[in-house]
C-alpha cells in the first residue's frame, strides 16, 4: 500500500476509510432527473420510484437536494402512516415528522469532513445531527445519538448495531426501511469535476497567467475540449483553447513575461531542437543558447528587473550536467552556473531564485570571472544584490520536483521511500534558515513522490503527486491532499487512479493536471478542478462576516460574529502570532505587528472562518 504520513504521527495503527459511489451520482448542479439526484442523496430511492415527481431539475446547492429530499419522505410518511399502529405510537411518528420538518427547513446539515465521496454522518464535528439523529434527540433521546456517534458514526442505518435502535424505532412508530430511506449521505467538502471535455492525453504543467487571468495548459496530448490541439492550450473564462495550432515536443515549464508566453523544453521545428519558444499571439518565435544549438531545457523562472529569465538547460556536451543561463533579451546571455545533476523547479524568493532538483554540485561564475565550487544537497539559491550562491546541504527529498515560495517560506515536494539509504522527507519546509520535515515516509518499501504544490490563502496549502494517504485518523485517498499548517495534518480530497503532475488556482478556483483518467468511479481525463459541491449560499455565513479597517493599524473591527468568538492571527504561512476573543466585535493591540499579509482565524459555531487582512 502506499503511504504518506505526518513526521510526528508515532502510532503504527491506520484506518482504512473505504466508499462506495452509486450509480446515479449527479453533481447537484447537473439537469438531470429528479429520481438521480434522489438517488444520489440516498439509494434507498431505487426502491420507492412511485412517491418521486416526474421532473427535470437541478440544484443551486446540495444542501437545497437535501432538503427537496427530506420534504417529499417527510410528506409521504406522514400520509402513509403503518395501520398496526398504537395511538400513541403515531402521536409519536407525527410530532417527529413535524420536528424533521422544522430541521428540515433550517437547512444546516451535517459537513462531511474526513470522507471523499457522499457519506452518512450521524454527528459532525461541529456537533450537528443527520436527520435520524435529530429526530432521536427530538425525542429525548440523546444518549442514544451519542451511543451510536461512538459506535457507527458513519455508518448507514442498515449497518447500525448500537443496541436500543430498532426499540427506539418502535416507540415511535417508525419501521427501520423508514428510517433507512430518511437518512441521507452527505457530499464531501470538495468533489473532482473535469474540466469542459479535458485533453487526450497528460497534462504536465498548468501556469498562472496573473496580469490576464487565464491559465496555460501544457502536456502530451492532441486534442483539448474536443478539438485539435497539440500539447498547449489555455483556460479563461471558464473555457478551454489551443494556444495557436499548438507546439510540438516536451513542455517542461511556461512563463508568461511583458504579454508574451515562453515556453521552455525539448520543442522541435524544422527538424531541430530548441529549448525556448515564445508565442507573440498568431505564431511561435524559436531561441536557441548561443553554442548550445540542441539545448533542451528543464526548468525555467522570470528574471526580475536586470534579466528576462532564467533557465536550465541540459546539451550533449554536458554529460551529466546542466548549466543555468540568465536572458538578457533575446540575443544576450549570460552564463550562471554548472550543475552535477539535474534541476526540475525554479521559483523567485525572497532568498533569491530557488533552484531544486537532484544534484549535489555547483560552479558558480561571478562577474569578475571568478568561480565558487558549493557542495549541496537538491537546493540552490540563486545570487540576490550580493551576488552570492548559496545552497542547503541539510536531510531533504531524495530528488526535489517542485518548490513553492508562501510569504517568507519555501515549501518542497520530492521524492521518499523508508528504504536504508533513502530520505523518508516527501514535503519539507524552509524558513529563517531552518529546514523542517512536515512529511515523512516511515514504512512501507515504495518510493512516493510529491511533484506539485498550490497555495491560495488561509492555512492550508494542496499537494499533488503519486503517493497513497492511510492516515490513522483522517481520510483515505490517493495522489491529491492538503495539508494544515496550524495543524500540522493532512487530509486526502481525491482517489485518483494515476499521478497528480501540476497543481494552480486560478480566482480561487483550483485546477489538477495529471496522468489520471478516473477519480474513484468518476471519468476524469487528464484536466480536473476542485468544485464545491455546496453552493457559497451554504457558507453565505462566512461573507456576513466583515473584518475592517483592511489594511488595518492597530486594531480590527469584526462585525458578525458574537463577542468571546476565539480569534488567531497567523502569517500567511501558517505561524500563530496571536491568539484570544472578540470583545466588543475589535480586535485590539495589533501595532506591534510588522507589516504585511495575515491570515485572521475565527472559531465561529458555525466553523472556521478564515480572512486575509493586511497591515
């Protein structure tokens, strides 16, 4: 089996947390039947076809599902009530049923916190009941409710063994089929939904066009959405098209530099190689390296305000090497370093450009014409103002594929194993020149790589790769996860069949390039996006929170929620800075803190919220 668990679990005992799909899975936004997106919600509808309206619909939330739901069993078990019944019995069945209703016109269901497809919870974590569990503390008996939360929390009611359940069932007029076909699954936080009709093959690099507000596909495919396309395309607006009639060859890394697109790798044309194409909007521009004719190119990253960029390249005459040359424009160069090895990822840091990969040797050339000869391990920092290399020579991945620069720290994913002689480091972090292992490997004889790392805000950052989580408390999956960083904790958001190869948000929204064709039962090629499930109306919560002043100088004012609500400040990588409670909806003391982004954590009854404010 493969596994990645945090470096400071030390227990050796894993859940397996298996799932099951039903066939008429719909997303709640689909028009489909109405009977599908019943089905969906519980299975038990397969066997009561008749008591569902002949329709046509969709969704604007899957809480609103739920509910349509909960109303059409509610009103035919109240007309349809058992004859064998006691008087008292159908008092009970019917003040319930009313109680249901009540429960079921609130709208606040269960959250599906640890589990990647529809699941029953009996009570969340923010103590909330399913319908059954309602109904019994309803009725007073809360005991029971906290009897079978312990025992078979998310089990179905068919599975239930908690012992005073069928007696419960009885006394208030109810038959277990009943409850069984009352009892919903809950849709995870996140689903995996393809993109338009994805590509034909794998998508490899997926590359954020900011200033446009489009991303840039790359891989080895044919066809995007349908439509002939060869290996590059983009999404804006929500739709999916080539990039001219395409690029032939490998695509290793995209930039997007003064309204041009760069594309950096092995790139044929006209029966030659180059290691760089540009595309000025209706055709590609070919650049080669001066004497490096045939150069293919690994890595590359912007320059900054002296170079256009920087890049990576491998040549015939370098056996075992690569060299980093830097982009003056398009006819300058100018000669960085040597590798002993190969480098994979570059990203700009406050350390200067961050180069990783796996090589253990650098020749730095200085403008002087010296050189410096650095011994490391995988991790290089480019020359900042002082013109000086420097790397890390500390524990890290094996090989390193990708690094990510959050605020003031690095953030590395590569490969580990817990074979004698290997790293069991899978993500690492660097921060005030301290490195730290965040996970590690620690059984298990397969090799697992992390190779793609997104952060948008908050306290969270996505990970994507070729591992398999089996955390002992948490949830199962494979190739996709995220990982807390108040929390130091993970959890798995997809099973996908294959690697996960580039991750990127785009306005929120993120997107997963891999090898993958399938997310548990689900087709998925090759292009997927994380998506909601639950409509923004069920967290509308969280927007009737407001935070100001922001930026803000000394305090921060925090209207919606109640006073003594628990606060923490944290950097935008996840460090806590301050913690406490609302009194008189302000924050207050906040001057000493330096400037910068910030991450406001509230612990409100209905779930973490979490804003981004500035000083």
């Amino acid at each position: 089996m493969k596994t990645i668990r945090p470096f400071f679990y030390a227990c050796s005992i894993f859940l397996f947390l298996g799932a099951s799909v039903t066939t008429y899975a719909q997303s709640h936004r689909d028009s489909k039947a109405l009977f599908n997106h019943l089905a969906t919600v519980n299975k038990e509808w397969l066997k009561h076809a008749d008591a569902c309206p002949q329709e046509t619909t969709s969704f604007t939330s899957d809480v609103d599902r739920i509910q349509r739901h909960l109303n059409l069993v509610i009103e035919h078990l109240r007309l349809n009530s058992p004859v064998h019944l006691t008087a008292e019995q159908l008092n009970n069945r019917l003040e319930l049923l009313a109680g249901l209703q009540a429960y079921a016109n609130q709208k606040v269901f269960p959250i599906n916190t640890y589990h990647p497809t529809r699941q029953p919870y009996f009570v969340d974590d923010l103590g909330t009941h399913c319908a059954v569990g309602q109904m019994m503390a309803l009725s007073g008996n809360q005991a029971l409710v906290a009897a079978i939360q312990k025992e078979h929390n998310y089990d179905y009611l068919e599975d239930i063994q908690t012992v005073g359940v069928q007696a419960w069932a009885q006394e208030f007029g109810f038959t277990m089929e009943e409850l069984e076909w009352i009892q919903p699954g809950y849709a995870p936080a996140e689903t995996i939904v393809q993109v338009q009709n994805g590509t034909n093959g794998s998508v490899t690099m997926i590359e954020e066009h900011i200033i446009d507000g489009s991303l840039t596909i790359a891989g080895d495919f044919t066809e995007l959405d349908n439509l002939p396309c060869l290996n590059i395309g983009v999404f804006k607006n929500g739709q999916l098209n080539c990039l001219g009639a395409g690029l032939d060859g490998i695509i290793h890394d995209v930039i997007h530099l003064s309204g041009d697109i760069y594309v950096f790798g092995e790139l044929y044309h006209n029966g030659a190689v180059f290691p760089v194409a540009k595309y000025t909007g209706s055709s590609w521009d070919y650049i080669n390296v001066p004497d490096r004719e045939g150069a293919i190119c690994t890595a590359a990253v912007v320059g900054g305000s002296i170079y256009n960029y920087v890049m990576v390249i491998s040549h015939n005459s370098l056996p075992g090497q690569q060299e980093i040359w830097y982009n003056i424009n398009n006819l300058n160069w100018e000669k960085g370093a040597e590798v002993n090895g190969t480098v994979l990822d570059i990203t700009p840091s406050s350390y200067g450009r961050v180069f990783v990969g796996h090589f253990d040797m650098v020749v730095a050339y200085h403008a002087n014409g010296s050189t410096t000869t650095l011994a490391v391990n995988n991790v290089l920092f480019g020359p900042t103002s002082a013109n000086t290399w420097t790397g890390i020579t500390d524990d890290i991945s094996d090989t390193v594929y990708v690094v990510e620069n959050f605020g003031d720290a690095l953030f590395f994913g590569g490969t580990c194993s817990n074979q004698p002689g290997a790293s069991n480091i899978c993500i690492s972090r660097y921060f005030n020149g301290v490195l730290q292992p965040l996970l590690v490997k620690d059984f298990g004889a397969e090799q697992y790589t992390v190779t793609a790392i997104a952060y948008d805000f908050g306290a969270e950052f996505v990970f994507g790769g070729d591992f398999e989580l089996i955390p002992a408390i948490g949830t199962y999956g494979n190739n996709l996860a995220t990982y807390h960083l108040g929390y130091n904790s993970f959890k798995a958001i997809a099973s996908f069949d294959q690697p996960v190869n580039s991750l990127a948000y785009l306005d929120g929204e993120l997107l997963i390039g891999g090898d993958f064709q399938m997310n548990l039962d689900d087709n998925i090629n090759f292009l997927a996006r994380l998506d909601d499930p639950v409509s923004t109306s069920e967290y509308a919560f969280e927007d009737s929170i407001d935070v100001y002043p922001n930026p803000f100088i000394s305090s921060l004012q925090v209207a919606g929620v109640e006073n003594g609500t628990p606060y923490s400040m944290l950097t935008i990588d996840g460090r806590l800075l301050r913690q406490g409670q609302i009194a008189n909806e302000t924050i207050e003391n906040l001057e000493d803190l330096p400037s910068g982004v910030f991450l406001l954590q509230l612990e409100t009854p209905k779930g973490t919220v979490i804003k981004k404010v500035i000083k």
